[in-house]
C-alpha cells in the first residue's frame, strides 16, 4: 500500500502502553511522525501543540473517556480525522461519536494491515478537506 506524499501527522491517545507502543511503532515505520498521549487531557494539550492530521482515540479510559476528550478536542478542532479504537461500543457511545465526526472505528483487535490502511484512509480524507 502506498501512502500520500506528505508526511502524515498522528497522534494516538491511548491508556494501554503496550498496544499505544505497538500502533507508534507499525505507524512509525510507515515514516509517519507520531506522538502518544496515556490520557484524555495529555491528549488535549498534544492536539493543540502537534496539530495532526489523524488522531486515534481509545473510548475506554480511566478519568477522562474517549467522548469527552473529543468533545474536547472538537471544541477547537473541527477539522482533525478521528479514529476510534474499542473492544465494545454501545449504541449510545456509536451516536455520540457520529455526532463529533469521528472518521472511523476500528475494533480491537486488530491486524498491522488494517491500523495502517484505516489511517491512510483517515489521512487521504483530512487532505480532501483542505
């Protein structure tokens, strides 16, 4: 799979080191820049200082969850794609996310291939929107 020409810009909030070094890794290896935050807030302040172009967001966290630190988020970013990671989304969360224009969800597990054309779809799509 091929990528865009310019350099994608990520960032990954997520509250389990393992898999956020996991993502870091597979994403950085496409020689995209990367930057990880372990909480809602953290996240927060790196969308305002990084401005990236793809943001993948875990719903379930301890302290601030995935709804509210993109309700944060789109409070001054509206243009940012966002992913959603989960292992279970109820029907209320699915609507709240659908209303704060997430791009896409990607369950977890799930494959290297999958989280890098997932991105790449995001990434191709916040272009568009420029």
């Amino acid at each position: 799979m091929t990528t865009p020409a310019a350099t994608p810009t990520i960032l990954i909030i997520d509250d389990e080191p393992d898999l956020r070094g996991l993502m870091r890794d597979v994403l950085a290896g496409q020689g995209w820049r990367v930057f990880c935050a372990a909480n809602g807030p953290d996240g927060i302040v790196l969308n305002e200082q990084e401005n990236p172009d793809v943001i993948l967001l875990d719903l379930r966290m301890p302290g601030m969850d995935g709804i509210t630190t993109l309700r944060n988020i789109r409070r001054s970013d509206d243009r940012v794609q966002v992913v959603i990671l989960t292992g279970f989304a109820s029907p209320d969360t699915i609507r709240d996310a659908a209303e704060l224009q997430v791009s896409e969800y990607l369950s977890k597990p799930f494959a290297n291939r999958d989280l890098v054309s997932i991105i790449t779809t995001a990434y191709e799509s916040s272009l568009a929107e420029r």
